[in-house]
C-alpha cells in the first residue's frame, strides 16, 4: 500500500480535498494497484525558505514522498511518480516542475501494519 505524504503551503483556496480526492486515483491507475490502497497525508507547512529567500505559494515547491514496498519495477515507479507529480500541480495549482517527489521503498519485514511484519 504506497502512502503519499504531501508537505505544502495551504492552497490558495484553502481547500487541498481536491488533491486528497485525485491523487489516490492517479497514483492507482500509474502502478496498477486498487485505489483504496493509496493513503495521502496533507501536512501544510507554515513557511517556506528557499536559498534564505521567503516564498509564497505561487514560488514554493510541494514536496511528496511515496513510501512502498520495493516489489515495483523501475517503469511503475517512474510512472507513479510522475502522476503523483502532475496530479499534486493539477490540484494545488502549480507548476509541474515545482513539485518535487521522493519515492522510498520498504523491503519486505520492515513494515509493521495490521498486526504483523509485512
């Protein structure tokens, strides 16, 4: 199950539902898993200093990490993680090329969920 946290300035709208709505979906249909199986996490960050500058929303970059476990080949990952990144810009109204995602594989016995090692 990738779990996808989200670390933003609030959207101008105030709103980041439309992003927890279509990124599970994007993500998904990238990989081939079921989308009830993608978490997103939006964690909004205060602010934002890139090289000591202050940055408002239009100026800052999303940054996302995936965490999945490491049975994907290279193809689904680079396909995940580029509709992670256009999904993230579509929703919170930025450009693609701000959106930075990290992709973070767990090797089998180093996830702990639902009771048991996985």
């Amino acid at each position: 199950m990738p779990v996808v946290t989200v670390e933003s300035l609030k959207p101008p709208s105030g709103d980041p539902s439309p992003m927890l709505t279509a990124l599970p979906a994007d993500l998904a249909a990238a990989i081939g898993c079921d989308q009830g199986d993608v978490w997103v996490y939006f964690c909004e960050v205060a602010a934002v200093s890139v090289g000591g500058e202050r940055r408002d929303f239009h100026g800052h970059s999303p940054v996302v990490t995936v965490r999945a476990r490491a049975w994907r080949s290279e193809e689904q990952v680079r396909a995940g993680m580029k509709a992670v990144a256009s999904s993230v810009a579509r929703t919170l109204g930025v450009p693609v090329e701000d959106v930075w995602v990290h992709w973070l594989e767990l090797p089998p016995g180093r996830v702990f969920a639902g009771g048991e090692f996985r």
